[in-house]
C-alpha cells in the first residue's frame, strides 16, 4: 500500500488568514519509518470515485482516511437541505473525525470531488497504536488541532464578517495558497463553480454569480469556466475593512 504523498497541500476553507490554515506536514511525516509502517499495516485501500461519499452525516464513525491524491469535501446538510461545505482537503491531509477512534454519529458528510485515493484507518486499531507509540498519539493530536483551528477559524468568520467580505477574503486566500502568477493576474489553480463558492461563504449561488460579475466588470478579476483570474490583488484587499 502507498504511503500518503509528503508534500501535503492546504485545504480550502473560510479564514481571516491563510497563515492559520496552513497545514502542519501530513500526519505520516512526522513518524520513523517503523511507525509509519505500523500505521499503514493497519489501513485499507479506497478509491470513491466522484460524487462518491466516503460517509453520510449520520453514518457511524468508523475511523478516520488519510487523502493520498484526489479531492474530499467535508460539508453540513441542515434540516432544510441546504448545505455549507466545511472544507475541502487535499493529498497529505485526513479526513474524519473529531473522534478519532471511532464513536457515535458523523457530525457531518465527506465526498469525493475528483477520483480519490484514500487509506482507511479503523478506530480500534487506531487507538491501540496511540496507546502503544507516544509518537503516533501525539501526531494525531497534531492533526486533530490543525483541524480544530480550521474550523475554528471558519466559525470566527462566519460570525463576523458580512457575506462580501467572506467573498473577498475566500478569494485571497485561494490566490494566496493556490494561485500562479501569469502576466499580470494570479490564476488559481483549482476550478470552483459559483454553488462551490456560495457553500463555502454560506452565500447562495445567485448571489455569488451576480457579485463576480460585478467584480469582473470592474476589472478585479476574471471568471472563465470555473477558473478564477485575480486581475487586482490590492482591490480586493482595500476592500475589506
């Protein structure tokens, strides 16, 4: 079985900076090579293909999944259908959780967005590793407080920044973490629909489509086909009070 790519990416959420979001390096990274072994002895090969779920909100927790390549979207589904997407995470990071070990129900759903590879860690076996290596259970610490702070963080901005200036920042923080300079513009690398941006913000798609119009018309970035061109950088900053 393969072991998770070292160079882990930042995942994508709401956050007031991208520094807090950052990941620490994959929770392999950290291990010897003898628990590194032990860990993915434990493990089982998946690959959802897209639109697959890895769980449904709901579903019991079982253990957790390392993303070895591919795309997972963690989202919230409320009583009235309408859904805000928690993040997206890449190759280096896990998914799963807050219960690392397996108990009680998801709190939320995970699906693949591209054909993902993933390692499937089953709770008990998890656990009985963190009780035998100090180093494993404090690697999953690790993890699990990148994870607490990225939710975290998206909390703090949901509650206090309006839905313009959660547009906004989301934006930086794409062309930050994701973005290549081309010419003038800062192109980010990975597509996002505008339903995708309106689950992240907590915005609805039509709202999205009108305000990137109006920012297109403005000359501040370029839409094309899911991909997003900042054409003004600074604009977008001053914006935010």
């Amino acid at each position: 079985m393969a072991v998770p790519n070292p160079n882990p990416a930042a995942g994508v959420m709401l956050a007031e900076s991208d520094t807090l979001v950052r990941p620490l390096p994959g929770l392999l990274d950290q291990l010897s090579e003898s628990d590194r072994a032990r860990v993915v002895a434990i493990g089982r090969a998946e690959t959802p293909q897209v639109g697959e779920h890895v769980w449904q909100q709901g579903d019991p927790q079982a253990g957790i999944y390392l993303i070895e390549s591919g795309r997972i979207r963690s989202y919230y589904a409320a009583p009235s259908g309408r859904e805000v997407t928690l993040a997206y995470w890449f190759a280096g990071n896990f998914v799963g959780g807050p219960d690392l070990f397996g108990s009680g129900p998801h709190m939320w759903s995970s699906v693949a967005v591209e054909r993902s590879a993933l390692i499937f860690l089953p709770g008990p076996a998890l656990r009985s590793l963190a009780l035998a290596s100090p180093t494993i259970a404090v690697a999953l610490l690790d993890a699990l407080a990148f994870k607490a702070r990225c939710y975290s963080a998206m909390a703090q901005m949901l509650g206090t920044r309006s839905v313009t200036e959660r547009l906004q920042r989301l934006l930086i923080l794409l062309s930050n973490i994701y973005g290549s300079k081309e010419g003038r513009e800062i192109v980010i690398g990975i597509p996002f629909t505008h339903g995708d941006l309106a689950n992240l913000i907590g915005a609805t798609r039509q709202w999205v489509t009108v305000q990137l119009s109006r920012m297109q018309e403005r000359g501040i970035i370029r839409y094309d086909r899911g991909l997003i061109s900042i054409s003004n950088l600074r604009a977008l900053d001053l914006e935010i009070v």
